[in-house]
C-alpha cells in the first residue's frame, strides 16, 4: 500500500502545526466560531450533538495494521474506547476536546494518516472499492488513481471554498461496490479499444435532499489528462455553482439545471484552456504510485475449506469474496453484531484486528462503506483459525448484505443534525429479523437508515431504505423501497405516510413478507420489487 | 483607513476601482473590481490596460474570487490582484498560490500571523499560478 | 421555562447556564425568562460558552425537561450507550428521554 515519502510527511506536519495554532487562536479569542468552523470542519472537526467529533481519513478505505492500532488507542487515550467506521469508508470519534485534536492530528501523522477535508466544502477523502486489489473482476486496482487524486485535492489552493462538500469515489470494474455513481464525481477506470487505460466521469451524482444518479459526461480520459480535467470539473463547479442556497448547491443541482450536455460543453472549455497550462503531473508519478499497490507474493495453497464445521462453513458462504487469487479470499468483518451499533468498533476489537491482518493478509485492512471490515487477502487454508479468532471477540456475525448488515447513520444519538434517532431502529431489526429466523430466508437485502434528509445512511440507495422526520417534536419514520447503490443504481421511493419506532419495524417485516409471498426463482427483495412494482407492498403496509 | 499587505515592489494604482460593467464602457479606466459574480473573462481582451484588479470576497467562504484570479493569471495578466473585503490569515497563503499578490482586508491581519501563515507549506502538491514546483514535479525531477 | 445549553469551548462538554455558570447537569439549569439573547451574548463574547442557544423546557418534578428530544438526549447522552450517559446507573432515564 501507499507509503508516505518525506513530502507527505512534511505536508501532514504542517497541517498539524497549522491546526494547533488556528485551535490556539481560537482559544485565545482571536478568531470567532464563525471563522474557526470551516477550519476545523476542514481537519475533521466539528462540534456535534455532545461534544467535538473528529473524522480521520482513511484514504480510498486502505490501512495497515500498525494504522489500526493508532486508531485504536486514540480511541482509548482521547476517546471513550470506541469508533464510528462511517459511510465513507473513514473512521469518526464521539468525545474529542479542542485542547487534544493537535496532539491526536500529531499521533495520526506519525502513522501517516490525517483529517485533512473530512468535512468542509472542499474536496473529501477519495473512496474506493474495498475489494481493490484483490477482486477477482477489477480491470486494474483503483487505488493509485484515487491517491493521485488525493495529492491533487489535497489543500488545492482554489477549491477550498467551494458551494458545497464535494465527493469523488474511483473504481475499476464494472460491479460497482462504492456507490460510484452516487458521488459528485465518480470515475471508473476502463479500457478503450486501443487497449489504452483511462477514466470515464461521472458527474453530478449524489444523495441528500434532491438524490439524483451522476450522468456520464465522458466516456475516457486518456491517463495523462485525468488531473487537467478534474479541474476542469470542479473549476466550472467552482464559479457556477449555486451558492444562493444550501440545499441546491452541489454540482448535481448545477449539472440539473444547466442539464449534462451544457454542463460538459463548458467543462470542455475549461479542458481545452487548461490543457495550455501545464498542470498534470508527470505520468511518470503514477508510475511512482503504481509502485505502492503490486500485488503481495501469493502463494498456492487449499482451494477449498473443509465444511464439517456448519457456523465456519455459513460464515465463509456470507462473508468471503472471491479473490483474483485462488488460493485467497477478501474475508468480510462485520461491524453489525445483532443488536449491536452498525459500524461501531472497539479499541480492543481494533487491536485484534489490525492484529489478524497482520497474521492473515499482509498486513492489510479496508473499511467498507457499509460499515464493515475487509481483510482483503486471506488465505483459504487460514480462514479457519481466522474466523474463531472473530467469533470469539464478537466479530464473526455471518450477515453481510444480509438484513442484519445494515448501514445506519450515527442519527440522533449523536448528530445535531438529525430528526429522528438511526441506531435503534438497526438494533430492533436485526434482533426482529433473527428471532423469527427470515434473515436466513430473505438473502440479499440491503437496509440503509439516515436520521435526517442529509443521507449519510444512503437510505435513497437501500432496496430498505428509512429516512428519520421530525413529526412536531416526536421521532417518525419513513419508510423507501427499491434502491440500489450498486452498478444498477436506482433511487428507492418512499411508500407512503410515516410510521413510529415500533411502527417502522413492523412495516420493514411487512415489506419483507411481500417478498417471500411473490418472489420467483432466484429473485432478490430488490428484483421483486422491480418486477411487482410499489403496489402491491402498499397495499400489504396500508391496505 | 485598513493596512494593505502588498507583495509588488511597482508604486500602487491610487484611484478606485470601477466595477466590471463600468470598466467595459469606460475605456480610459485602468483598475478594475471583480464581486464574485462577475466573470474574469470579460477582463481578458483588455488586460494590457489594467494594472490593478480588485477581488472582492463579501464573505470569505466564497471561494468564486480564487478561480476569478487565476483565470486572470493563465491569461497572462501581470498587473496586481488585490483582494478585499472579508480577507483572513488563515485563506491568505491560498490566495497567493492563486496569483493574488495584494490585500486589503476590512479587519487588520496580525503581521505575526500573517508571516506564519505564508510561511506555513513547505511545499505543494498542485501547480497554480504562483511559481512553487509541485511535489510530483520535485520526485521526478 | 426558557433555559441555556451551548458547549465548553475546550473540552466540548455540553453545558447549562446555572445564573452564574455553565455546568454538566440540567438539573442546575434555570430559568432566564427574558435574558437569554443578553446572557448568551455576554458569556460567548468572553468565551466561556460556545454556541449557545435557548430551550424551551417545562419544569417536571422539579428539574427542567427540554421541550424537544434532541435537547434531552443533550442533556443525557446517547440512548444506545447508556453506560456513557450522565446517569448509567439510572435505569428509568430513559423514559426521561424519550
Ligand atoms: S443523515 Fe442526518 S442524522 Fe444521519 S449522520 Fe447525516 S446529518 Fe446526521
């Protein structure tokens, strides 16, 4: 993986020291809140529902064992023991003080990690697959592409002040597993007929308010023109996007209004104007970066796993993905114990798995936008002294994309933002889902909650989704089918009137129950749906 | 009357800036104020007359005056952009990388602060419109 | 009732205006009637509150409860950690809250 060289150091360095002094003058009084807040959104910061909160970057998903340990005991030393591992593939912390964010941006960047735009208007931390690497039907691995990108975006003196927050994923297949077209800008590496490698754009992709699926503006962008023309993108966005009004002031709603076709004209200007500039970097830096991803020395070995042990062999079916390899396996953790805080992790659980990557896969971990962990190269023969190494620390629940694996946003527990509390209803459907025995028979089934219209629960892109509203003062729930974030991206809708915390679990098994009742051969909840339409489930919900 | 912090050594334009509309009737004008809605590019057929643009940020969390400056700048522009208005030390060092080369805040930056801020980036990783050499320019030098 | 809550401009805590101090607990907080926006103005400018704001809170069984649930789980902490609450040994808060 990515390893910094005495540039990156010296960059994350400065921020650190940047930061201690905004922080200081801060609190010396010489800035107000109103100037301080975008500062410190910009290194992560903000101040939540109880106290500060800090996100860190986890750049395009990708850690090492020794990253997570220093998440872990910053979770232990600043924190109350525990971390958030959110939508976006980065890991947030409840309880920081101001005094200690320096001290905490210090032990980040002696692991070469950071804050840096994890909120703000400016360009976010970059994500990726979280299989890269490893999956077996990746055209190359993302993740170079994605850490240029990173170095470009990173204190890009122009774009530090944009309408809106600003979101890019890049992948390399044609399975999407990072909600590529969901982003405002996703960009999918391909190959043209040439055999040449470049990056098609999507752009104008988002969820929150108005949820719109990004368009294709360009199909390829030769390799040594990708920079030239991310600015392209985001200078136009810059200089054109709303800024009269928050909620129309991502690019998707630029990109809406003067529609994809004038949108591009004008990035194509921008394009050919800066094409004159000299700003791409030399192609010989993603030589460079290509360096970091090679693959590790794989090694033959069993091909299969022996099955006599009916909880490793359902674990293994669930949790495991196929590997380019195949003597490997990218092997799921999952963050969503029943009952459990979707995403939630332990500085104890964290040592131990930063401590299994080490022993089990090269030293690699990802995080998942789902919430969950990946071990990304395990293999097979290990698998089996991998999982009872989870399922004694509680990490080996067998759910992923199962009704149980569901992404909920921190909500009102947490976010002032929010409406209505997230985590509780995830609690209450996965024990539902468990007791009567259906998650088994429901298979695939992606759940999203979001505690407010903001969507960090991706609720709009759930084939379940749950959006929390505030219903004069008391918690209510809407409930939205037929989603997908996946490469068939779709825009689920919602049923109807709103339903209380009890209400929405009944409605959720209601929803399920449709299914089992219609569902053909091998349909999934989500073909069922699109088969049978919204009807039938509102007439089942509201009769 | 606000300090103005000017990195040129030429003597400073001492008449007002007229605004973008103005400017394009107004021929004989050579100093000119961009609002953040204006487009730079209508400046460019007459950048040979103009020695002094003004960027004004209303509100420092408008970023449109960083693309209005180095559009100036890729068009060659080598006459003095000066920002002003809700200008502050911690967007300085940005707006110099964009080819701003003056300010002219409404509140009075701390000289001490504005030293550290300037001085903050060891280096950088894009190009833009000051002459700093991008990081992935210094690797494969 | 009508009280203050922001947060501790270091430490982040939330806090509640005591008539004299930003304190933990809303049992403290009193009620500021008519002076909220001269309170809070006074006590943000010399930093010792950030981001303060007004509740509207009804006084029950002695202690103010926020009107709306966000301010109540504020002034608790998260119901699904009740253990990192102001009061983990207290099972019935949570019918405080909710
Ligand atoms: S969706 Fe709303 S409630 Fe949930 S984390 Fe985002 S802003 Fe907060």
């Amino acid at each position: 993986m990515y390893a910094y060289d005495k540039y990156d150091q010296a960059m994350v360095d400065a921020r650190v020291e940047e930061f201690r002094d905004q922080a200081q003058r801060r609190l010396d009084g010489k800035l107000s809140e109103d100037q301080f807040k975008p500062l410190r959104l910009m290194n992560g910061l903000y101040l939540q529902l109880h106290a500060y909160m800090l996100r860190v970057a986890v750049p395009y998903g990708t850690l090492n064992s020794r990253q997570m340990h220093a998440l872990a005991d910053i979770a232990d030393k600043y924190d109350r023991g525990y971390g958030h591992f959110t939508t976006r593939q980065n890991i947030q912390y409840n309880w920081i003080k101001l005094e200690d964010a320096g001290d905490i941006l210090a032990d980040l960047a002696a692991v070469e990690m950071h804050a840096i735009q994890t909120s703000g208007n400016c360009i976010r931390n970059i994500s990726s697959d979280h299989f890269a690497g490893a999956a077996q039907d990746e055209l190359v691995d993302p993740r170079p592409y994605a850490e240029l990108l990173r170095q470009w975006s990173s204190f890009h003196p122009e774009f530090m002040y944009l309408p809106r927050k600003f979101k890019i994923a890049v992948i390399a297949s044609d399975t999407d597993r990072a909600a590529m077209r969901l982003h405002d800008i996703g960009i999918q590496i391909v190959k043209n007929d040439a055999g040449e490698l470049g990056a098609s754009f999507y752009v104008g992709g988002g969820m929150g308010r108005t949820p719109m699926i990004a368009p294709n503006i360009r199909e390829f962008v030769p390799l040594d023109q990708l920079i030239t023309y991310s600015e392209a993108c985001l200078r136009v966005y810059n200089r054109y996007g709303r800024r009269d009004n928050k909620y129309k002031a991502r690019i998707k709603i630029l990109v809406h209004e003067l529609g994809a076709e004038e949108y591009t004209r004008q990035v194509e200007e921008e394009f050919a104007h800066l094409l004159g500039q000299g700003i791409e970097p030399p192609i010989a830096e993603l030589g460079r970066i290509k360096t970091f991803f090679t693959d590790p020395e794989f090694a033959d070995g069993a091909k299969t796993v022996d099955r006599s042990d009916p909880d490793f062999a359902l674990w293994v079916d669930r949790n495991t993905h196929r590997h380019k390899h195949d003597s490997y396996v990218s092997a799921v953790i999952s963050l969503k114990p029943v009952g459990g805080i979707p995403g939630d992790a332990t500085a104890e659980q964290m040592h131990l798995m930063a401590q299994l990557a080490r022993d089990y896969s090269f030293d690699e971990l990802r995080v998942m936008h789902t919430q969950n962990i990946v071990l990304p190269h395990v293999r097979i023969e290990d698998l089996h002294a991998l999982w009872t190494a989870l399922d004694e620390a509680g990490l080996g629940t067998p759910n992923l994309d199962r009704i149980g694996d569901i992404i909920a946003c921190p909500g009102l527990d947490y976010c002032s933002l929010a409406n209505a509390r997230s985590i509780p209803l995830a609690q209450k459907i996965s024990q539902r889902f468990t007791a009567n025995g259906k998650e088994d028979t429901l298979g695939e089934l992606k759940l999203k909650i979001s505690g407010c219209i903001n969507a960090c629960g991706h609720h709009h892109a759930g084939h379940i989704g749950i959006l929390g509203v505030d219903k004069k003062g008391v918690e209510n729930y809407q409930l939205l089918l037929g989603g997908s974030e996946a490469e068939d991206t779709s825009l689920a809708k919602i049923t109807g009137p709103g339903f209380s915390e009890d209400g929405i679990v009944d409605a959720v098994e209601t929803a399920a129950d449709v299914y089992l009742s219609q569902r053909e051969d091998g349909e999934r909840f989500l073909d069922t749906y699109r088969r049978i339409g919204m009807a039938p489930f509102k007439e089942a919900l509201y009769g | 009357m606000v300090d103005i912090l000017r990195f040129r050594d030429d003597e400073a334009v001492d008449h007002a800036a007229v605004t973008v509309d103005s400017f394009v009737e107004q021929t004989n004008a050579n100093a000119v104020r961009i609002e953040p809605s204006d487009d730079a590019r209508d400046l460019i057929p007459h950048l040979a007359q103009i020695h002094l643009v003004e960027v004004n940020f209303p509100v420092f969390g408008d970023g449109r005056g960083y693309s209005a400056a180095r559009i100036l700048r890729e068009a060659g522009y080598t006459g003095e952009i000066r920002a002003v208005g809700d200008v502050l030390v911690d967007q300085i060092g940005n707006m110099k990388r964009c080819g701003f080369d003056a300010f002219e805040p409404d509140a009075p930056l701390d000289p001490a602060d504005v030293k550290a801020a300037l001085n903050r980036w060891p280096e950088v990783y894009q190009e833009s419109a000051d002459s700093r050499t991008p990081i992935w320019n210094l690797r494969h030098e | 009732m009508i009280i203050l809550t922001g947060n501790d401009l270091k430490t982040g805590a939330v806090v509640w205006w005591d008539g004299s101090d930003w304190v933990l607990h809303i049992e403290n907080a009193i009620d500021v009637g008519g002076n909220a926006e001269a309170v809070m103005a006074r006590e943000e400018s010399a930093r010792r509150v950030n981001v303060p704001y007004a509740v509207e809170a009804t006084l029950t069984d002695g202690v103010a409860r926020p009107n709306h649930i966000k301010d109540r789980i504020r002034a608790l902490g998260p119901t699904v950690r009740p253990d990192l609450t102001l009061k983990p040994a207290d099972p019935e808060i949570g019918n405080w809250v909710i």
